[in-house]
C-alpha cells in the first residue's frame, strides 16, 4: 500500500511541480502582452489627435456647405450630421483608449508582481511542508525497522508496538498523499484566478470597443441618406428653387457688377 501511495505522491508531486513551472515561466508573457497594450494605447492617443483635426476639417467643409446660398444647405447638414456622429466615436475611441491603460494593463503591472510572490511562496510552502513528512515518515520507517529486528528475535512485547509503528507509517504516508493533494489543488486555483482576474480586466476594455463600435453602425443610415441627396447634382432640390423664387419683386440683397460680385 505504502509503495503505491509513494508513487501517487510522486506523480502529484511531479504535477505540482509542472503547473509552477509554468507559472514562474508565464512572466515574460504577461510583460510582453503589457508592452503590446501600452504601444497599443500610445498609437491610440496619436490616432485621436489625428482624427480630431481631421473632423475639424470635416466640420468647416460641412459649415462651407450649410452657409451656401441655398443649393447645398440640404448636403451641409447632412455632412454636419455625419460630422457630429464621427464626434462621438472619437469620444468612444477616447473612452476605450484610455481603459486600456487604466483598466488593463495598470492593474495587470501591480498583480504580475504580486503573482511572483505568491508562486513563490506556493513553492517554498510545498517544499517545507513535503520534507517535513518525509521526514517522519524516515523515523517511523526507522522505528518500523528496528521493532521488525526485535520481533524476529522472538520477543512477544514488540509485536504490539510494532503494529502500531506500521501503521503510523502509513498514516503518514496518507498525510503525504492529502497533503500533495492540496497542493496541487492550491496550484491550480492560483493559475485559474490568473486568468479569471485577466478577463476581469479585460472586461471593460471591451465593453468600451462594444460601444465604439455601436457607433459605428449609425454611419450607414447616414451615408445612405447623404448619397441619395446627391445623386442628381444637375438637379436642385426643392429649396434651392424657392432661394430663386425669393429673389423675385423683392428689394435686392445681391448687386450683380462686371467683373466682381458684391453684396
């Protein structure tokens, strides 16, 4: 029985082993991912700037359009409306720009340092507490041994004390086999809750795309609606004629001279 357990607890042993490994390993990970989300929120923050003066631009070509005398106002305010929408995904790229920062890659920095530690000490514990039972588990063995020498003698009294010598051994081999057994399971647990807090984080940042890109989808109506306005330029819309109507036996607003145009 002894030498099974023995063997389980070199295989959980083994396990344990593994998954700590594998955790020290992961921090050249974690930073690298860290590095990629701060170049990621860097080129962002200059994509915003651009597109801010972008739609500055895009405004006074809408505003150029609104304040024409009547055959493009109709453009201009939907050019206007399409300006305004941009306005408000620039804020939502704001908005998930800055979460990258602030909701990701901050929290990850302090908790990759503090996952150091707690897998180091995971480590540390299993190994004092693994040498603590072998070790009482090699005098029990020791007083097994020595009791067996005097039972082959023939002394009646030892038999007693020898059974129960055997069996605290392999009490403790159970203790040994529960005990790798939990730390296995504490090793497990810590590289779950890794993950588990990553997505955490992780949440917002796309919570944030989601509405950038819910704003997105109100372009195409827009569009739409701006390329049926100017799908016959060489015909004028319904306001424009009453612009020339309006001129008709009122005082004159416009003074039309050779050469230059005045008002």
């Amino acid at each position: 029985m002894e030498a099974n357990i023995e063997r389980d607890c070199s295989n959980l042993g083994g396990l344990f082993q593994t998954i700590i490994n594998d955790m020290k390993t992961s921090t050249p990970v974690w930073e690298d991912f860290m590095n990629k989300s701060t170049k990621l929120h860097h080129t962002l923050k200059a994509t915003i700037v651009a597109a801010s003066a972008f739609l500055d631009a895009f405004q006074r070509v809408a505003d150029m359009a609104t304040n024409t005398r009547g055959s493009t106002r109709d453009i201009g305010s939907a050019l206007t409306r399409m300006c305004m929408r941009h306005r408000s995904i620039e804020l939502k790229l704001k908005n998930f720009s800055s979460s990258i920062l602030d909701c990701l890659v901050i929290p990850l920095q302090d908790r990759v340092e503090e996952w150091k530690r707690i897998v180091n000490q995971l480590d540390k514990d299993h190994a004092k507490e693994y040498k603590k039972v072998k070790q009482e588990i090699k005098k029990k063995s020791s007083d097994t041994i020595r009791l067996q020498k005097k039972a082959r003698k023939g002394k009646s009294d030892v038999q007693n004390r020898l059974d129960t010598a055997m069996q605290d051994v392999t009490d403790k081999y159970v203790l040994l086999e529960e005990t790798e057994k939990n730390a296995v399971r504490g090793a497990l647990i810590e590289e779950r809750s890794r993950f588990c807090m990553f997505v955490n984080f992780l949440k917002p940042v796309v919570e944030g795309e989601i509405a950038m890109l819910s704003e997105v989808t109100h372009l195409q109506s827009l569009m739409e609606d701006i390329t049926n306005q100017v799908s016959d330029p060489y015909t004028l819309p319904d306001a424009s004629e009453q612009v020339i109507l309006d001129c008709k036996g009122k005082e004159p607003k416009f003074a039309f001279q050779v050469g230059t145009f005045t008002i």
